[in-house]
C-alpha cells in the first residue's frame, strides 16, 4: 500500500509539471513576469542562404535581416510608412526629388554614426555588376533611381557617379528617381535599400559570420550555430531602444512540420507555422479548435505557383505549358491539400494589392482562363506534335524540402497523370541548393511563391521583366517589358493600372508560370507575447514586440 502511495502521489507531479511546460513560458527561458528576460522563440525551418541585404531573395535570410537592419523607412502594423533612420524628407514638386535627412542617435551596432554615405554606398553596391559573389538578384528594384538600371546593365558611359543617389553631407542624402513613384517611401524599407556598413568592402565574407556582421536594426546577431538556430540580441546602441521590448529573437532550424508543432506544445517555440514555419496539415482544424485565441489565419498578398522553364523542350512550347496549366483543380488543392482556407488563383497579382480606388483585383478580374482537361488533351497533342515528339517526356518538378510542398507536387502529379497520362519525377532539395539550382534555369518545373515588396501590383509583374534578377523561367518579352516601363512612367494611375493589368494578361497568356492559390498564413503564438505581427504581405514583425505576463 505504501509503494502504491508513492507511485501515485509521483504521478500526480508529473502531470501537474507536464501541464505547467505546455500552457505558461518557462522563466528560465527568458519570459519571466517582469519581462527583463524576454526572449522570443520561432522556427525558421532552413538555414538562411544570405545575411547579405543586397542579396537576400528569399523569405527565411529577409525574417532575420528585417530585424538587423533598418532602411530610411519602416513600416508599422497598418502598413502606414514611418521614419526609420530618416527622420524627415521632403519631396520636390515634381515628385523626383527626395530630400532625406538622417536623425540623430543613428547608430552602427559598433557605435560609428549610420550617414547618408552609408546608403549611397549600399545602394551603388546593390546595383554594381560586378557584385561578389553573385550579382544582385533585387537589383532591379533600384531601378526607379536615374541611372541605376543603365549602370547595373553594364552600359556604355554608365558608372557608379551616374546613378541619382548622392550623400550631400553626412546628414543629407538626396534621391532622384525616373517618373514619380507613389510607393516609393515604402519601398525604402525593403532590404535591398539597406544600409550597409563600409568596412564590408574589405571582407567579401562578412556576412556568413556573426562576428563580422555590423548591423544597425533593433538587433544584431549575438550566436549563430549554422544550420541549427541563430539567436538575435538586442543592439544596445538602436535609437529607438525603448521601443524594443524583446531582450533576444532565437530561430530554431527544424525541416519538419510534427516537430515544430511539438516544440511549441512542449514550450520550446513560442511561436510555429508561416511564414517560416509549418504546422502539420492534417492537424489544422484540431488545432483551432484546441488553441483558440493562439490559432490565427489570415489571408495574404501572396501567391503560390509553379515555375515553367521555357528555355528547354517541351517546356519551351507554349501549348505543353497551357495544357499543363489547365488540367490541374486549383480548388482541390486548396480545400484537400493546403487546408488553411487558401483561395485557387488564376492570375497573378493577388487581392488586397492597392489599386487606382480600391484594390488591382476589383479593376481586374483574375478569370484569365479555366481548367479543361479535355482541352488540355488537345493543346498537349499539338504542342508535342510542333516539337516534333510522339509522347510526352517524363518531367522532373522540383520543390523545396517542405512537408506542404511535397504534398501539393504529389497531388498535382497525381492530376497530372490521371488528366494528361503525364509521368512525373519529383525532386526535393533544401532550400539554398533550390534556390541556387532554380536562379540558374537547371530545372524543368519548380515551386514558386511570392509575397508583395510594397503595396502595389508593380511588386509582382516587375518580376517578369527580361532584366529581372528574380525572373526563373527563361520568359522573356520587349511587349510585356514595354508595358512596365509605361506603367513605371506615368504619374496617372488610370493608365498605370491599363497597363499593369494587360501585363499581367499577357504574362498568364503566355503561361510561363502555372498559378495554384493566394496564400493564407496559418500560425500560432503563445499568450503574452505583444505586438508581434503579421503584416499584410504575410511577412512576421517582431521589431517592436514585448511579452507581458498574463
């Protein structure tokens, strides 16, 4: 009777410590009751391929830089610019003029003062052809400035000097820009318009290392074990250190969706699911109803698609691609696969993008075409028979290492077979090898996703253009290129919209990108944890958040 005690009375401590780490932060951890030890815990699920702001392009580098650096603008929870380092601009009548002057207390995470020369030198080294170890795949999104493209392309006569970006003193940086842009104060809080500190042009790998990396954000990285976490800590020489409630950001590594959901249940995250995140598929609906108030969905401007390399037979044929973009159902996709409310997309540019009045998608419908497998069947015969072939190749489609992802390629080349008589190969790969392997056209089909930069639809038809560092299928076209300059060229947003919305017609014409649905982010996030958001491009703010007991 007495072992029978024990035995019980131990089990009742296990139980009551099991639901103490599952429902309240461990203190020990860094969110205690006072806050002084706040440190905020999420998964980014891969090593980030770049710390490099003029080289970051993807969502997992742009979730720890965003909390490193700091552009001339930021960006507050409704999307509403703010001052970042800049504490005033003033715009010239014309609107090519900016005027920026950066505040006071602007510091370097090593104390040297953050000056207009450090943008002008960041920027021109964005654009610089010549840029180690690859060129800048967002250089494009400097071309707003005069001179910038024609010096990223190598022109003739185009150097560094010719680019309208000019540090007057060390407090006054002046910017011209090609045609008025209405966006472009929020763009400057895009990485690629980072500042950068000088010394990196002694040291081509300053940025794979924590000891080397001088930051001016709410943070600077205090550990980085490659390919397991990266812990940011806060940069006690940030101007706006009151505003920065969190003692310490840490990013866990973990490339499985049971995993990470089992980290935050046993208090190991605070925070699971996108952007960097998964949470399990198949667990979704439990788990709203289970988490309640920590569970959030939300739509976002973003969009999943697939990429078609046109550059390699039969991909190079159009009628293959339309046929393949149309025997797939985008709404089983979304309502059997994703399952986080997601909406089938069939042009481009998602809802919620800002346009002339209200939103791009209530001037233009994105019905651009409808799936018809019959159809699909005789565009695929046509197509094989202009290239000269009596069947269909079997196709290699390549995906990140992500549980969602193999479970859309699976269900495609599922429809694939069934619609087509299509034989696919799916091929995995983590995720800076697929970046790497997609920026270089060796593939055939690939997963892409995109989220907005900036509200506006340029964000995402500017990433079609023949000169785009983003642009990984090989689609090229003066008619579509042409369209964008006279969209980027005009004041008037009548004709701005007409011209982006016949791009985008064109672009899905052309079927060089097969669209599949808009995101919805799904996540989840532990009680106590304050203004920690997700914006309206379904990227994650931790810049000001803070955690309060409660």
């Amino acid at each position: 009777m007495g072992k029978k005690s024990g035995l019980t009375f131990i089990a009742l401590l296990v139980v009551i410590s099991m639901i103490a780490v599952g429902c309240t932060p461990k203190k020990d951890s860094g969110n205690g009751s006072n806050g002084d030890e706040a440190v905020f815990r999420m998964n980014l699920s891969e090593e980030p391929p770049s710390m490099d702001p003029a080289q970051v392009q993807d969502q997992v580098s742009a979730t720890v830089i965003n909390g490193m650096y700091e552009g001339l603008t930021r960006k507050n929870e409704n999307g509403e610019v703010e001052e970042g380092m800049a504490s005033s601009w003033v715009v010239s009548d014309d609107g090519l003029t900016y005027t920026f002057t950066i505040r006071d207390g602007a510091k370097w995470s090593n104390g040297d003062p953050v000056t207009a020369n450090d943008f002008e030198y960041a920027w021109k080294r964005a654009l610089d052809p010549e840029l180690k170890p690859e060129v800048s795949a967002y250089a494009y999104q400097l071309y707003y400035i005069k001179g910038a493209e024609a010096y990223n392309m190598g022109e003739a006569g185009a150097t560094a000097d010719t680019v309208a970006v000019k540090a007057l003193d060390e407090k006054t940086l002046e910017v011209v820009l090609n045609a008025p842009t209405t966006y472009f104060l929020g763009l400057l809080s895009f990485q690629t318009y980072f500042p950068v500190h000088q010394s990196v042009k002694d040291n081509e790998a300053w940025a794979s290392a924590a000891s080397t990396m001088i930051t001016n954000g709410p943070f600077k990285i205090g550990e980085w074990k490659k390919n397991t976490s990266i812990t940011l800590v806060k940069n006690e020489n940030y101007y706006a250190l009151d505003k920065v409630g969190l003692n310490k950001v840490h990013f866990t590594m973990v490339n499985d969706s049971a995993t990470e959901l089992s980290m935050y249940q046993t208090n190991e995250l605070d925070y699971a699911g996108m952007p960097t995140g998964l949470l399990p598929l198949d667990q979704l609906e439990t788990l709203k109803a289970t988490y309640g108030d920590e569970y959030h969905a939300k739509g976002t401007a973003s969009i999943y698609y697939y990429l078609f390399n046109t550059t390699v037979e039969p991909f190079s044929n159009e009628k293959v691609r339309k046929a393949l973009s149309m025997a797939i159902n985008r709404q089983d996709i979304a309502d059997k696969v994703a399952l986080g409310g997601e909406t089938p997309a069939y042009g481009f540019v998602p809802p919620g993008i800002k346009g002339e009045s209200k939103q791009f998608r209530d001037e233009v419908s994105d019905d651009y075409f409808k799936e018809d497998y019959a159809e699909a069947k005789k565009l695929l015969a046509e197509g094989l028979t202009e290239l000269g072939l009596t069947d269909m190749p079997e196709l290699s489609l390549m995906y990140n290492t992500n549980d969602k992802h193999q479970k859309i390629a699976e269900a495609i080349a599922e429809m694939w077979r069934q619609n087509l008589g299509v034989k696919v190969k799916l091929d995995n790969a983590e995720w800076g090898v697929f970046l790497d392997t997609r920026n270089n056209l060796n593939y055939e089909v690939a997963r892409g996703g995109w989220g907005a930069d900036y509200d506006d639809p340029m964000t995402f038809l500017d990433l079609f253009t023949t000169n785009s560092g983003n642009n990984n299928t090989g689609f090229a076209s003066p008619e579509y290129d042409e369209l964008i300059k006279k969209a980027n060229s005009t004041a008037d947003q009548a004709e701005r919209m007409k011209a982006m919305a016949d791009a985008e017609k064109m672009l899905i014409d052309s079927r060089a990108i097969m669209p599949i649905y808009y995101y919805t982010s799904v996540n989840m996030m532990k009680p106590g944890f304050k203004g920690i958001f997700i914006d309206y491009k379904g990227d994650i703010d931790y810049t000001r958040g803070y955690y309060e007991a409660e």
